[in-house]
C-alpha cells in the first residue's frame, strides 16, 4: 500500500444503494424482473419491415390540402 493513499470514496448515493441492497437483496432480481416485463421483448423483424414499408410521408405543414 502506498504511503499517501487515501480511504475509498464513496457518495452518500453510493453508500445508499449499498445500504439498500443489503436491506433488500432480491431487489436486483424484481428490477430484472419489472424490466422484462416492459422492456424486453422479443421484436418481429419482418412486421416491423412491412410497418416501415406502409409508412406515408407526411407533408412539411400537415393543414395544407391539395384542393385549395
């Protein structure tokens, strides 16, 4: 160890999230578990391809009509 070496710094966020982890320790799991509910999902390839090929391009001002 070095002479002028200091302690490890840890913010109070840091020692927070420490502290509640080991209050809580299946949070990490429920998080995984909340994120894979919402956000991980299996994504179709194809229909996506056909969403983007059906896709009309819009106009620069939306409330111009052709008829007038």
């Amino acid at each position: 160890m070095h002479i002028f070496r200091r302690p490890d710094y840890q913010s109070e966020i840091t020692q927070f999230i420490e502290q509640l982890k080991a209050e809580k320790p299946n949070l990490e799991a429920r998080q995984l578990a909340g994120r894979a509910l919402l956000w991980d999902k299996n994504v179709d390839r194809s229909a996506w391809a056909e969403y983007r090929q059906a896709q009309v391009p819009q106009k620069p001002y939306v409330y111009l009509t052709d008829n007038g």
